[in-house]
C-alpha cells in the first residue's frame, strides 16, 4: 500500500479543507460526488483512516487492477442490478467500524455536475445506523491531463449527516447530495 501511495502522490497534490469533520473512529459512509474512474485515490490518500470502496465489476475483471484495487480497500459491485454480495460485504465494512466509500450517482457525470442520486448509501446508513460524511472533490478529471506537472485536486470533508427518525432513503439523500453541491464550483453543481 505504501508504494502505491507514493506511486499516486507522484501524480497529484491534494487540498483539503474539513478533516476534523471525520470521526477518529467507528463507522460510517463517505458519500462523495463521481468525476472520474480516479475520485476514490484522493480521498483514500487524504484520509487519515482506511478506506473501503464499491468499484464497478469490469474493474475487477483484470488481474492487474483487481489486485491493485484490492490493495487499495476495492471490492467489485455488480452495476443496475441487486448484488448482495457486495450489499453484504458493505454492512460487514460497517459493522467493523470502518470507513465506507460510495458515490451515490452510481456513474461518473463526465464534467456535466452532480447527477441525480441513488438511494443506496441512504438506504444503508438507515439500516445500519451508521452517519453519512459527505466529502466534495474536484479536479481528479483532470490529475493526468497536464503530465508531467501533478494535478490537483481539492477535497472537501463535511460534517456528519445523521440519519434522522423520520428520514426516508430520498429524503436523505437529498441531504446529502445538496451539502455535496453546496461545497462545489456553481459550474460543478448539476
């Protein structure tokens, strides 16, 4: 893990504003918008606590990446349909106490703003009882398009979004997905 992290830092510059908003311990979502196939590599490098993350299945499909991915928290996801492997692997993430990555869009927006949102981290901090950290990124689009310089990318950690007892999954994830345009550039918002 160690080299990999070295490896990426080689690449990116990573600012990042709200740290003390994540909780030392216990578990919880990270909710975060989705730019590229990239946007998980900033947060797991800027975060202080390891991270586990749903990465698409074709992802995984080669040898190379799965293990790299692996290295790095990944698990694969099967995309529009209900894997509960990966739903069961989710809450065991949880369970332990331990960091979750999801990105309620489901899909990159490829610099169209945030996407309307699924309800599916919603739907598990309900069921598990578990808050919900929305972190903002931007400029993980753009961390190789001007090789050799690094790019940079600009995280932003909001305070916990506790699922309240009269919130429903869309509720929720409308809180959510609006502190996660609240923290992005007017041109970013969706």
């Amino acid at each position: 893990v160690f080299v990999i992290r070295t490896f990426l830092k080689a690449f990116m510059v990573i600012h990042m504003e709200g740290v003390e908003n994540l909780p030392k311990q216990g578990a919880c979502i990270i909710a975060s918008n989705h730019l590229s196939n990239f946007d998980v590599f900033p947060i797991q490098l800027a975060l202080p606590r390891p991270l586990f993350f749903m990465g698409k299945a074709e992802l995984f499909k080669n040898p190379i990446l799965s293990w790299f991915f692996r290295q790095l928290g990944g698990f694969p996801v099967q995309r529009g349909a209900s894997d509960q492997w990966a739903l069961n692997h989710a809450r065991i993430v949880l369970e332990k106490g331990l960091l979750l990555a999801m990105f309620p869009e489901g899909t990159r927006a490829m610099g169209r703003g945030l996407s309307v949102a699924k309800t599916g981290a919603a739907r598990l901090a309900i069921e598990q009882n578990v808050p919900i950290i929305p972190i903002t990124h931007y400029g993980s689009d753009e961390i190789f398009t001007n090789f050799p310089r690094r790019g940079h990318v600009h995280l932003v950690v909001s305070p916990s979004i506790l699922p309240d007892i009269d919130d429903d999954p869309l509720s929720l994830t409308d809180r959510v997905m609006f502190t996660l345009a609240g923290n992005l550039p007017r041109r970013m918002r969706g």
